[in-house]
C-alpha cells in the first residue's frame, strides 16, 4: 500500500498568489516526520521544511508552511507568495520511527507545479 | 562550504561496463544513501551506510555495490552495466538528529547505450 499519496501530478497557480500541494500519508507508528523537498528543472533536490508528528505547531520557513492534520494524516504545502522560480516538482516524504537502523524516508511521486506570470 | 558533491554529473556508458558513481560529503554525516530517480517510480533507495564500514540494501539493490571505507566517501558501483539502470542517481547524507533531514548531492544523469 502506497504510504505516501501526491493526488495532484500538475498545479498551476498566478504569480504572488498561495497555492497548496496536497500530500496524505499512511503509518500506524505514533513517532514520525514529514518532510517536503523541492526539485526545479535544474535537477537538485532541495531541503523545504520539516514537520514531527508530536509538533503542536505547523511548520513555516518563510513563504512555506506545512498544514498539519493529524487526525487526517495530511500534510500540505502552503506556498504563499509564489514567485516564478517556485516552479518546480515537489516531493512529499515520510520517515518513521521504527524505520530501524536505516532511518530511511518514504516518497511521495510528487506534483509538479508551474507559476505564471 | 561543499557540502556533498558527486561525480561525474554527466555519464554515457555502454551495456556490460562497469561504472562507479563518486559521492563526497564534508559534513562528516554519519549516514548516506544511494537513491535512483525514475519517472513514474519517484525516489528509490538503492543503498545506505549508517557509518564507515557498515552497508545495507536498499529497496533497489540488485546490480549494484557501494563502500564506504571513509566517512566522506560513499561511491555507487554498477558492476556490468544494464539498460534499466539509465536513471538519475541521487547520493545523500545527514546526521543523527531529532529531524533525520537527508540533505542531497546534485545528481549524476546516468545512460547506458
């Protein structure tokens, strides 16, 4: 069973308005992280935010903010401001606890969203 | 400030050949990993080592070899080359922490003809 969901392949959104990236995810274990990675054309994957399961706030790094509900085992990305270089694949990831030694995270196959000007 | 670097970030390599994939880090990271990118697959684990001297499988492992003599250094061997290893290759590290953020080399675009 797919752990981590990404429903929405492709978004647009105008330029300087907020756009969300949905991303659900599956996991009985109560200890786990989420994160979410941007990866433009230019092909790095770039670290965005993180979010833990026992965290009382959402997550924000500046225009990034992570809606966090667990009791739906969502997780999205709020993009405020968009700019054109968000443009971008978005990948959501999962780590859980008793992932073992290995710590390793679980991914999403990501949404790719265009900003237009 | 490096970081972790990958070489070479270009290959063409031909069925049957071996190729190594070089990964450096300069964060003294205890953990890195081998990650492959395909479309419609997302991000693959293909190999990871919590520290120098200790490996382990990955979902994705058949094919490859990876070592890790130093703590930097965590090259990604194809032994005999395949079509279905043309893929992008992703090396990442990060340290032991509350968060496990895996931080990622720039890739290496791999085919093999």
């Amino acid at each position: 069973a797919q752990k981590i969901t990404q429903t929405q392949p492709g978004m647009f959104v105008q330029e300087k308005e907020a756009v969300t990236l949905d991303c659900t995810y599956d996991t009985s274990d109560p200890s786990y992280g989420l994160f979410w990675y941007k990866q433009p054309s230019s092909g790095e994957m770039i670290f965005l935010i993180y979010q833990g399961s026992y965290d009382q706030q959402n997550a924000t790094e500046g225009r990034y903010s992570l809606n966090f509900q667990k009791a739906r085992k969502s997780a999205n990305l709020v993009i405020s401001a968009s700019q054109l270089g968000d443009s971008a694949m978005y990948f959501c990831a999962m780590r859980e606890a008793n992932a073992g030694n290995n710590r390793k995270l679980i991914w999403g196959l990501g949404t790719s969203l265009a900003v237009n000007p | 400030d490096a970081g972790i670097t990958q070489s070479p970030r270009y290959k063409i390599t031909e069925t049957g050949r071996q190729v190594t994939l070089m990964c450096h880090q300069t964060w003294s990271h205890s953990y890195m990993f081998w990650y492959r990118q395909d479309l419609g697959h997302g991000l693959r684990l293909i190999y990871y080592s919590a520290a120098a001297d200790i490996t382990d499988k990955g979902e994705v492992p058949d094919g490859y070899v990876v070592s890790r003599s130093k703590t930097e250094n965590f090259p990604l061997t194809l032994e005999s080359a395949t079509r279905s290893q043309t893929s992008v290759y992703f090396c990442a590290s990060k340290e032991r922490g509350p968060t496990d953020t895996q931080y990622f080399g720039p890739g290496t675009r791999l085919t093999v003809l």
